[in-house]
C-alpha cells in the first residue's frame, strides 16, 4: 500500500479534471515514487495530464496540496 495521485477526467463539452491522493496497491505499469521515506504510485494517464513535475507540499494552516508549475490540482486541509 502507497498513496495513489489518481487523475480522472470527466465532461462532454466542457473537460473537468479531477486529482485526488487515495491510498491504493500497486498497479501494472505504475510508476513509483519514493520521496521523504513516502511512497506514491502514479499511473501513465494521470502522468500525462498533470505532468512529470509535481509538488506536493504540506503548510499546517492550509493543508497539502498538490501542483505543478501551471496549476494547482488539490487542496487537503
């Protein structure tokens, strides 16, 4: 078990993406990631729309969140 960074894209004319961080088992062709003793699990679709480079960082007034350069996908308080 690791925290999954799921992706899921929703909508007919107007696309919604949505990402959440959801404990999850390893999957086949997940990609791996080990960071600060912590392990993620991200698959090639979420990859693709949410980028390689992604930032998740932790404030104690505010929560986790999770962003790349353009965006920022997810706020957990």
């Amino acid at each position: 078990m690791a925290l999954r960074i799921d992706a899921e894209l929703a909508g007919c004319c107007t696309w919604t993406l949505t990402v959440k961080i959801i404990p999850d088992e390893l999957r086949r062709n997940d990609t791996v990631i080990l960071k600060e003793n912590m392990w993620f699990y991200i698959d090639h679709f979420t990859k693709k729309y949410i980028g390689e480079e992604i930032v998740l960082d932790f404030d104690s007034s505010t929560g986790y969140t999770l962003s790349n350069t353009d965006n920022i996908f997810i706020c957990i308080t």
